[in-house]
C-alpha cells in the first residue's frame, strides 16, 4: 500500500505517525512545498526574537523519519491530483502514483484589498522564510523604530511582543471592539489591554485600515477616520485562506476548504485534514482540531471507515506575550439560557470567565491562570457545577478544586 501525505505541517506530520503504528510495511511519501522539516508555526515568534536558532526549531529531526521509513520529498510541489488514476502530478514535472492520498497543505496568510499591502517593509508570516525576512528588517530599521500589526488576534499579539523584545515600538490595529475577539470577551481584552499598553505595545481597537504609505520603505498606516499610524515595518496578521488551488485544478470539491465527511474523505481514497479542511461548514484554523482530524483520516486510510470525526470543540490553550490563556467551548454565547460568572484581579493580570447551561459548564476563559488541562474537562465533560457556584466568582478559587 502506498500511502502519500501532501503537506508537511502538523496534520501531516500525526498522520504519518498513524499510518506507521497502524501499517508498519506500507509506504509512506511526504511531499512539502518548503524545503524543511516540520516545524511548529507559533516557534517562529522566537526565530524573529533570536531566542532559537534554526536547527532547534524542528520537531522531528531528519533521524526520527528515517527510523520510521517516511519518505520525505522537500520542495516538491503537487501541481494537480488525478483521483481517477491515483496519480500526483509534479510541479517540477513527471507523476507519482499512490493507493491512499491525505490532502494537508494547510492554507496562507490573506492579505486584505489594501492600497500599499505590497510596499517594502509590509510583511506576513507563515513560515520559516517570512520570519527570517521580518527578523532582517527589525534590525535594518534600528532600535526604537514605529512597527504596526495589523490584527489583534494570537498571532498578531505574538508579533507586536516580538517587535517590542527587538527594540521597536510596536502598534496594534484591531478592527473588531476588542483584542482577540475569538478567544477572549471585552471584560477579559480589557486586562489584557492594560498589560500590553504597560509595556509599551500600543492599541488601536475599532479601527479600519484605509491605506499603507511608503516609497522605498513603507512609512506609515492610515485609518479611515484619518488618524496615521507611523511605521518603518507593518505585518498583516489578517486570518488564513486554505490552499485550494490544488483542489480546483484537480477538480475536488470544495468551499472555503476541502469539504469532508465524517471519515474526514474528500474522494475516493482522498482524505484531509487541518487548515484545508471544511467539515459541516467550519474550518477549524488551529492545532488541536488539526491533530484530531489527521488521527482520524490516518486511521481511516488503513482501515475503512472505522473511526469518524463528530467535530471539535474549539480549545485554544498558548500563551499570549508570555501570559497563559486557555479559551474552550462556547465562550461568548449570543442566546439567552446561559449563565455567566465572572472573578478578575487586574493587579495580578488575572481573568476568569465561566459559561453555565443548567447549571454545566459549557465555556471557559481563563487569563494569567494555568488551568487549562481542568478547564477542557469541565467543558468536555459539562461537569455540574452547583455546589461549587457561590466560590467561582473568587478568583482565588482553583477550578481544580472541582471533580471533573
């Protein structure tokens, strides 16, 4: 059986692994459009603060593929998938043939319809590559110079942290009311606002960008309401689209992403998983989801339909500037039948948000605490939390105190 894996990004990587403890005779080809090994995205932050070298950044040495008989094919690019003929076809030219395919090519930064997005200086991050190009140019514009991040969310957060450890003055631009509007809620963007502007990370919320400005290098971001933001740097952290072109020209279906069914199959032995899946709408754009899908594709490739895939429960557990932030379920609900408890202490940065449905827990923000690994099972589980009501709103009481 040959098994081929395009994309060598975390879906990639777990299922590969699958495949190996499920088959361990069968091939298996990993084709990547970068030339390095596997890397996880959020380690970048460090390669643009010279905090890891490159080498160190790698998950997986060349050795851990080897013992495993993977089959790496770096820089290789699949310009098209005949699902008829089980056949890939090469940018570089010429066809490979496979029994089973995992589509996880992942998807790219988007870049919004904004005059001067392509100005010197203006920059996105995916990948190896962009950080090194983004860490050149901090240090070629100098100590103390004007950054913007255009974005407010995790990565654009990281980033405008990253600025600051390299000696510039970084701005963040937000268009939504409020910092990481995914993960957080206005009470809980609050404190983290405060901490950022402390430590000299400026904040603009509610603000649109109208254009970016520069002649050999960008100068400046003008708003809509006409305010300018100086900037000798500006990175777009402006979301992610999925790489469909692959899809497209191999004539797969697809929306915004690869449209799945529970097996996570796309085709006839054709499967995907992370960024480039679309499963009952919802492209889920983070790691844990990408992990659960490539088990299940994995294990599906080997053994017909055995396991399928319900959804995930969005969880996002990081670290944000160096604070730890775990965000799970349904955090912000728009309906009513929902309780929320609250308990914060600015002076210690720390945040606290719990959503009850009858008494359950069914969301859960939790700011400067480390919870996370009790806060994902009291919302997996939907533990009842009624005798323990009248202390959640003291943020000094520790969720591990509950039996989940």
């Amino acid at each position: 059986m040959i098994y081929a894996i395009i994309g060598l990004g975390v879906a990639g990587v777990t299922a590969a692994k699958i495949i190996r403890q499920l088959d361990p005779k069968g091939e298996i080809h990993i084709f990547s459009d970068e030339p390095t090994l596997y890397y996880p995205r959020p380690k970048l932050f460090e390669v643009i603060r010279e905090e890891i070298k490159a080498r160190d950044l790698y998950f997986y040495d060349s050795m851990w593929y080897e013992e495993r008989d993977i089959k790496l094919h770096l820089g290789v690019k699949i310009r098209k998938i005949d699902p008829k003929e089980h056949l890939l076809y090469l940018d570089m030219g010429g066809s490979v043939a496979y029994d089973k395919l995992l589509i996880a090519n992942g998807a790219s930064s988007f870049v919004p319809p904004i005059d001067g997005v392509y100005t010197e200086g203006v920059f996105t991050l995916r990948n190896l590559n962009d950080a090194f190009k983004i860490r050149r140019h901090s240090f070629l514009i100098g100590n103390g110079k004007p950054t913007a991040v255009i974005g407010g969310g995790v990565l654009g957060l990281e980033a405008a942290y990253s600025f600051l450890k390299n000696k510039l003055k970084p701005v963040v631009v937000e268009g939504a009311p409020y910092l990481l509007p995914r993960q957080l809620d206005e009470e809980g963007s609050k404190i983290l606002k405060g901490i950022l502007m402390s430590w000299g990370i400026g904040v603009l919320e509610n603000a649109k960008v109208e254009r970016i400005e520069g002649n050999t290098n960008v100068e400046k971001v003008v708003l809509a309401d006409g305010t300018v933001v100086p900037a000798e740097m500006v990175l777009l952290s402006t979301g992610i689209r999925p790489n469909t072109s692959l899809l497209e020209l191999s004539k797969l279906p697809f929306n915004r992403g690869a449209i799945v069914d529970s097996y996570m199959q796309v085709a006839e032995d054709i499967f995907a998983a992370g960024d480039i899946a679309e499963f009952n709408g919802t492209i889920y754009g983070i790691i844990p989801p990408a992990i659960e899908q490539a088990t299940i594709a994995a294990t599906n490739m080997v053994k017909d339909r055995s396991l399928e895939y319900k959804g995930s429960v969005p969880s996002n557990t990081l670290k944000v500037v160096g604070l730890d932030l775990t965000s799970v379920g349904l955090v912000n609900p728009k309906e009513d039948g929902y309780e929320v408890i609250r308990a914060s202490d600015e002076s210690s940065h720390k945040y606290r948000k719990i959503v009850l449905k009858d008494n359950k827990v069914v969301g859960i923000i939790i700011l400067g605490i480390k919870e996370a690994n009790i806060a994902n099972k009291l919302v997996n589980k939907k533990v009842d939390v009624t005798q323990y009501k009248d202390k959640l709103g003291d943020i000094n009481f520790s969720l591990k105190e509950i039996s989940a």
